[in-house]
C-alpha cells in the first residue's frame, strides 16, 4: 500500500524533468508521490543496496517542493531551528523547517518538509511576505509576480548534474532489478528467520525507491 503512494525514482525525475521543460501544470498527486519518493530514496541512500550522488538529488528535492508550495493552495507550519511552532503573522525565522499540506491531499503522511535555509531564495522571500501579512493560509497567487526582494531581483535556480541524474536514474533501476531478485532467492533459500527478514526488509527497500522489481 505505501509503494502506491509513490512513483519510482526514475520516474520521479522523469515527470520533474518534463514539468520544467514544457512548463506543464502538474498534477498535484503526482507531484506528492514524486516528492515522498525522492524523500525516501535521500533518507536510504547511504545503505547497502544503493548509492546516489546526493548534493544533485537535494536539488530534485528542493525543487520538487518549491512546485508543490508555488503552485497549489494549502496551510503552512513553521519552526524554528529549535523546533518552536512560529505563530502566524510572526517574525519568519532565518532557519528552521516549513511544513507543507496542499489543500486536497488528505492522508495522514501527507505533510511535505522542507528546511527553510534551502528554500528558493524568492520563494523564501514570498512566502515570509505571505506569513506575516496573511498567516499560515497560501495560495499560487502569493508566489506570482516578479521574484525581486529589497536587495535585487533573485536568479532562477537550475537543476545541475543532469547526465549524472538520469543515468543515476537508470542504471540504478536496472541494478536495483538485479538485486532484488538476488535477495529473493537467498531468502527463499535461508532457514534461518532472523536472516530472511532482514533479507524481506531490504527488498523491501528497494521496491520502496524503484517501485515494482518483481518483473
């Protein structure tokens, strides 16, 4: 049931990908699940089964939330470093964690994270004007405009590593693929169950970032 609430990665960045370059709408379902997925896949990425090139799949992240906050209306939670609940219409802290929950998206995991020190620099710019005017309540709106601060107007940040990603993407579905049914096997073949649950767990792991791997 969880793996349903996700796109694998490869197909996570592929839909990311095909929003910033046709400039389509995106679906804000989609757009969630791609989000949970990168999550996930940023969070295990260090373990045994799989590597990724982290700094430039942070930067999926980051995007992947600045079009969630920009481009559907909801409520916005926010703390300090400390983690103290910021009260609408206070100060906006320099650092410290947004929380994001799109109108329409109603699940209990449904509440997408992001530290405010990795914001976009215009976003973060918008959505401290919308706190302290409007409260915890944004919409679109709230982020249209010129993107320009008191200081000059804010570059659009750009995706980097692109060749590194999509073969990232590619190459580690085809891996994972492999050894999931290497561990199938070794847990079908194990007596002990200690040992075959660890072994469930990784392959569990595994269909958690790349989806299905069972063909």
């Amino acid at each position: 049931m969880d793996r349903r609430q996700k796109l694998a990665l490869d197909e996570s960045y592929h839909y990311y990908i095909s929003l910033d370059k046709n400039g389509d709408a995106p679906n804000l379902y989609k757009l969630a699940k791609c989000f949970k997925t990168v999550t996930y896949a940023l969070k295990v990425a260090d373990g045994n089964q799989f590597k990724l090139t982290k700094q430039l799949w942070k930067r999926i992240h980051q995007a992947l939330f600045d079009k969630l906050i920009t481009s559907f209306p909801g409520y916005v939670l926010v703390a300090d470093e400390a983690g103290k609940q910021i009260m609408p219409k206070e100060a906006f802290p320099e650092s410290g964690v947004v929380e994001f929950h799109p109108e329409g998206c109603r699940r209990a995991d449904d509440i997408f994270l992001m530290d405010v020190k990795h914001l976009y620099p215009a976003t973060q710019y918008k959505l401290s004007g919308a706190w302290k005017t409007k409260g915890a309540m944004v919409k679109p709106a709230d982020f249209a405009g010129p993107s320009c601060g008191e200081h000059g107007c804010f570059l659009q940040p750009v995706v980097l590593g692109q060749e590194v990603l999509h073969q990232e993407s590619q190459v580690g579905k085809e891996k994972a693929y492999q050894d999931w049914w290497e561990l199938y096997w070794q847990a079908y073949c194990a007596r002990d169950k200690h040992e075959q649950n660890i072994l469930y767990r990784q392959m569990d792991e595994l269909e958690q970032v790349w989806g299905n791997l069972y063909y």
